[in-house]
C-alpha cells in the first residue's frame, strides 16, 4: 500500500468508527421493536440519551434552535479529525480532501433522498439561499415574495438585489394558527404576478415552529411559472422527509441545529434544471454542465467539521430520525398542551401535529418577550430566547432529545406563575 491510500484508509477508518462509547447504543437492541408513538414517551430511553450530553446544570436548555449541543460521540469524533487533519497537513489537504468531501456530500445527500449531483456543503442555511437570491439573473421589475415571519439574513439579501437591480419584494404574512393548507398556500398565491420569478417560504418557521404545506405551495407556484426556494433550516435532522416529494427548485438548511454537526456546516440542494442557471459566490474554474460544485468555492475552509458531518449521520441514524421526530413532537405536546388553554398565555404554534414539531412559542399576556426571556433565567434557571417581530410576540421554545419531562414540568410551572 502506497502512502496516499493509507492516509485515505487510515481517514475513512477513523471517520468510521462505531460509537462504542455511547451510553444510548447499549439500548438499542431493547427497544428495537418499540413503536415510535410508545418510545417517545419512554423516558427511561431518552435519559441513557441524555448520558450523551455533557450540559450545565446552572438552567435548563430550552433554546436548542440557534445550535444543537452535540453529544460527546460526535464530539469525540471531531476531536480526532482535527487531530488527524493537523498531523496530516498540507499532505491530507493536497490529496484526500476532496474526495473526502465528496463521501460527505453521498451521505448528506442520502438523508433527504438526493444525490451528490444536487447537493453541496455549505457553512449554514444563510450562505446557502444568499447563493441563490444573489446568484439569480434578476432584471428590474422582476417580483420576489416572502413572508415577513422569514429568517432575517435572507430579507436583508432580497433588500440589497432591490437596491441593486431594481426588483420588487412583496412580503406576506402566515397566520399562526390556519384552518388549513389551502388558507396558506391562498396566502403566498394572492401575492404572485406575472412578473413574480421567485417565492421563498419556511418548511419550518423559525420562530414558531409552524411547519408549512411545503409541497402544495410549490405546485401552485409553478403552475404560475414561479421558482421556490425553501428554508429548512430547522428540518434536516428534526424531521423526516424526501426532498423529492416536496417539489422545490432550491432548498437550504443548518445542519449545526438538529443534525448536531460542528458549527459551520450546511447543506444547499439545487434541483437539475437550475444548478448552471446560479452565479455562485466565488468564482470557480469552469465545470461540465450539471456540475452542482462550481458552487462550491469558498476557499480553504476547516474540513474536520466536513468530515464530522458523517459521524453526526451515523450518531441520528443510530437513534432513528422517526424516533427522533415522534419524541420532539411529545415533547412540544407535553408542555404546549398543559398551557394552551390556561388564561393569560398565548401559544403561537398550531396545535395541530401535522403542523409543528419540536418547537413552539408561548407568550404571557402584557410581558414583553425580552422581559419574560429574562425572568425565566433569572427566576426559574431555564434558558430561551424571546421573539418580538411579525405576528409573534413570545419566547421559542426548542428542547432537544436530552430535555426530559421532569426540566418541561418546571417550565409549565414557570409560565402560569408567570401569567397569574
């Protein structure tokens, strides 16, 4: 063996490593034939889950959405692959990175039902969709429409190529609680013209949790002739899904928030027909046609959190993304449904389980949001974020699959001392 293909092996052989040091693997083989609906409940499971988690007992982590903590499996491997990329140098960069990289992206990819033809790894969901705003052949006049509960980074993006070409944004607003998919999609249609190329819209809202009719949006926006580009920032690793039944032309996604990868790493998916339509961000050598990595350039980036992104795969297909999503959706339920209809606290997310998952947003009546965030840290040690624009005025909540119903029932507690 030359030196080349036992660096390559001895690469792949640490990226692969079993997670022989999980305390949640010596469960699996007990509650494999458990049903989901029942396993989300089982919280003797989800505490050996926990033991994969190093957390501060000072508060209570109920703000998962901005990064999820990795557990210390994903951790380790991390370690080893700075470890194995410094030892390695310039040799490891100049050699076996790209194909490295592209081992990566087959199994990014795999998680929701593409290929590496149409996926690239990017540094989080801003990057991605600023790609595709930025990138497009925009001409004055041309429409963009978006919804005002959307990402900040990405409306700041659609603000600066109106100032630059002369196009017109149109945002809308998604009601908090519809009484259907139909009243949503009736929403972004009202607002497409002729002259509309481009709808952005959340497959999971960011400040309530609000899951969207992702597919039934897009089949109506293209009946129109309109491109639409999701943000699933939240989704990739929260929730199951095939990107192919949702129909989009672009989707992007942070894969720091519930894949649990390093900081710094993202996922953009282009669908065929546009990948040579999209000036990238850097220049890149020319590339075949359908070639989605001319993309791809941004320099020399830290590729141990690249490498990374498999040993987080292999840690949630352990786990089992239907496990993962049924006990998400338990635990937004549990606390979501003991307060909904308790005077004085206002729930932003759907009540329906189609319609959200883990996260969800709770006000109390005549708090700001800055007030109640701050008083549930300092009265009650349990940590969030608050939410004060569009038609959301609360705090989100995100637990994670270490939050256990026991840290839920203080916050429930909190909430109607807090309203009373």
């Amino acid at each position: 063996m030359n030196k080349r293909d036992f660096i390559k092996n001895m690469s792949l052989a640490v990226m692969g490593a079993p997670f022989y040091g999980s305390a949640m693997a010596s469960s699996l083989e007990s509650i494999a034939k458990i049903p989901t609906d029942i396993l989300a409940h089982n919280e003797d499971f989800w505490l050996k889950v926990r033991q994969d988690y190093k957390l501060k007992p000072e508060y209570i982590n109920l703000e998962s959405g901005y990064y999820n903590i990795i557990p210390t499996p994903t951790l380790n491997a991390l370690h080893k692959n700075i470890d194995m990329v410094n030892y390695e140098g310039s040799y490891y960069m100049r050699t076996v990175q790209w194909e490295n990289k592209k081992r990566m992206s087959d199994k990014l990819a795999h998680i929701i039902g593409s290929t590496s033809k149409n996926v690239i790894i990017t540094r989080n969901t801003t990057e991605s969709l600023d790609m595709i705003i930025s990138g497009m052949n925009w001409v004055a006049g041309d429409e963009a429409v978006y919804a005002i509960q959307d990402y900040g980074a990405m409306k700041l993006m659609f603000e600066q190529v109106a100032d630059r070409y002369g196009i017109i944004n149109k945002e809308i607003s998604v009601p908090n609680h519809p009484k259907s998919d139909e009243e949503i999609v009736a929403v972004y249609e009202e607002a497409i013209t002729d002259r509309t190329k481009l709808l952005m819209v959340c497959h999971m809202i960011n400040i309530t949790g609000q899951i969207l009719p992702i597919k039934k949006i897009c089949q109506m926006a293209h009946s129109k002739g309109v491109k639409v580009m999701v943000d699933g920032a939240h989704c990739v690793g929260h929730i199951e899904f095939d990107i192919n039944d949702l129909e989009c032309d672009f989707y992007g996604s942070s894969l720091h928030k519930w894949l649990a990868v390093p900081l710094g790493t993202g996922l953009l998916y282009v669908a065929d027909k546009h990948i040579d339509t999209i000036w990238p961000i850097f220049a890149e050598d020319k590339r075949e046609p359908g070639d989605i990595s001319r993309l791809n350039h941004t320099g020399t980036i830290p590729v141990y959190h690249d490498l990374t992104i498999e040993s987080a795969i292999d840690y949630y297909n352990m786990l089992g993304g239907a496990r993962k999503e049924a006990r998400m959706r338990y635990l937004q339920e549990y606390w979501t449904q003991k307060v909904r209809n308790h005077k004085g606290i206002v729930v932003n997310t759907p009540a329906d389980s189609q319609r959200a998952c883990g996260i969800a947003n709770v006000g109390i009546e005549g708090m700001e949001p800055e007030i109640m965030a701050k008083r549930l840290l300092e009265d009650y040690h349990i940590f969030t974020v608050a939410i004060k624009y569009a038609n959301v005025h609360g705090c989100r909540i995100t637990p994670n699959v270490f939050t256990t119903t026991e840290e839920l029932d203080v916050f429930v507690k909190a909430l109607k001392e807090m309203a009373a």
